[in-house]
C-alpha cells in the first residue's frame, strides 16, 4: 500500500477543503495506515464565550482528522462523504493546541468507521471523543 508523506497531505486539505476549514490553521503531525493525527493552535477565533474552545471547532477537526485517517488506510485520497457523527464533549480545552487523534475502527469497501479522540496540547485526558462513518463514494 502508497504511504502519503505529510506535504501530499497538507496539499490536499489546501486544494480540497473549505477555505473556513483553512482559515482553522490546521497542521497534519501524522498520517500512516494506522491513522492520523491533526493540530489546531489555540485562537480566539474559536473560542466560545468564557474562552474555551467551541464544539463547532472540535467537530470540525475531527470531521477532518478521519478524512485524513481514511486516505492514511487506503493509500490514497478518494472521494467520501460523512454519513453519521456523533460527539461526546467531556472538559473543556482552552489556551492549547486540540490534538486529534483519528483511527479507522472499522475499514470496508463502501464504509468506513472511526474514532477521533481529541486532547488539549499534551494532556492525556481527551476533552471530546467523536464516532464517526463514511460513505466511500
């Protein structure tokens, strides 16, 4: 199986996704078979009042940490499409890097299942946890 280097994949996420996904300065610390790992640096653009970190920014990267997860397990980057994600907020995360932590739980030939555990800067306990599937399309 391809492995995708770490710049393929930093040039995909600028060519491919959002221009509001981008604007999040997302970095991409790994990216193999066994998933991915993606960054976010604090911003007050992310924030929600009382300066933690919003679960629309928390969704939204590990939304994109199991794109990334995905093309880590496949060897390469095809079309897919979220079916289902569920969020469970655990602590709030605020003044640190979201860590996210993407592993395809479940591959198959037209669905794909994962898990994004999410964790500010190097605590060791996740401040959300994310199941989600995916239609390969």
């Amino acid at each position: 199986m391809a492995e995708i280097s770490i710049a393929a994949a930093e040039g995909f996420l600028q060519a491919n996704l959002a221009p509001w996904i981008q604007d999040m300065d997302i970095t991409i610390d790994r990216i193999d078979a066994a998933g991915a790992v993606l960054r976010v640096p604090p911003s007050p653009r992310l924030n929600r009042m009382g300066g933690t970190i919003c679960g629309q920014a928390i969704m939204a990267l590990a939304d994109t940490a199991m794109i990334f997860a995905i093309a880590g397990c496949l060897g390469e980057f095809r079309p897919i499409t979220t079916v289902n994600q569920t969020s469970s907020f655990l602590r709030p995360a605020a003044d640190a890097d979201l860590v996210a932590e993407a592993v395809i739980i479940k591959p198959g030939r037209t669905i794909m299942y994962g898990e994004v555990n999410l964790f500010a800067g190097d605590a060791t306990k996740p401040v959300a946890h994310v199941t989600s599937t995916y239609m390969l399309l």
